[in-house]
C-alpha cells in the first residue's frame, strides 16, 4: 500500500522485491493465533491492528524491531527496536 501511495520506493515490484529478500535469508514470521491474542493485549498503544501484529510478532520472536513508525519507536513498552534512520 505504501508502494501503490508513493510513500516507500522498493526499486523492484513488490513481488520481486520480497523473493530477493527471503533469498538473502529473511525470515518470514506467520501470525498466529498466539500473536493475534498477544496483539490484542498490548496496553497502551494506539489502535492500528497492522502496527499492533508487527509489535506483538517481533516481540513474540524476540527480535529488534528496525522501524521508522515514530509510534512505535515512542512506545514506553518492552521491545527491542531501532531506528531505521540511523
């Protein structure tokens, strides 16, 4: 959607983009019915479901979280992330 709004620039299609991805080792995480539930449990953080499965799977796998979503960087809760920008 990002792509399609202009606001992200991939450089391939999509599609592309992602298969290159998963062939240089990216890892792609499914959301379960654990990390639905968990999702739904976050306290405190703002209501966007898509923004609440990224958190809840991160923090299910215990990975950082590298983001340029300032909510989710501003977040008082426990996850590891890092800024994208830097």
């Amino acid at each position: 959607m990002l792509v399609a709004k202009r606001r992200l620039r991939l450089g391939l299609p999509p599609l592309s983009w992602r298969e290159q991805l998963l062939r240089s080792g990216l890892l792609e995480i499914e959301v379960d019915g654990e990390i639905a539930i968990a999702a739904a449990q976050i306290g405190d953080f703002h209501g966007d479901p898509a923004d609440r499965f990224i958190v809840a799977t991160a923090s299910r796998a215990g990975a950082t979280l590298i983001t340029a979503d300032q909510r989710i960087l501003e977040w008082k809760g426990s996850l590891r992330r890092q800024d994208a920008a830097e």
